[in-house]
C-alpha cells in the first residue's frame, strides 16, 4: 500500500519538530535548575550573614 505524496515529508517534519521541542524543553529545565541552585546558594549566604550579626550583637559589653 503506497504512502500519499507528501507524507514523508510530513513524518519528517514532525519528528524534527519534536526534536526541536525536546531540545527546548531540557534547556528550560537545565536552566530552572540552574537558577534554583543560584537561589539556594544567596539564601544560604543571607542566612550566614544573618547569624553573624546576631551573634555580634549577643556579645555582653565589657
């Protein structure tokens, strides 16, 4: 049974494409990791600065 014209070329289209969204996808992903670990490393350094400064001020005076 023979393939109407064209079809080749649609199944080859939509296989790129769904190569193309892939690739898309994993980049959003890579990058929201990316950011997440960016975010998670300045919370810690606030957190770290926050403690340094209360345990400045719970000094006694002398």
């Amino acid at each position: 049974m023979e393939r109407p014209m064209g079809t080749e070329s649609a199944i080859a289209a939509l296989s790129i494409g769904g190569l193309v969204v892939g690739i898309v996808v994993a980049c959003v992903v890579l990058i929201s990791l990316i950011v997440t670990a960016y975010n998670t490393s300045k919370i810690r350094r606030e957190l770290q600065e926050i403690r340094q400064l209360y345990t400045r001020e719970d000094r006694p005076l002398s």
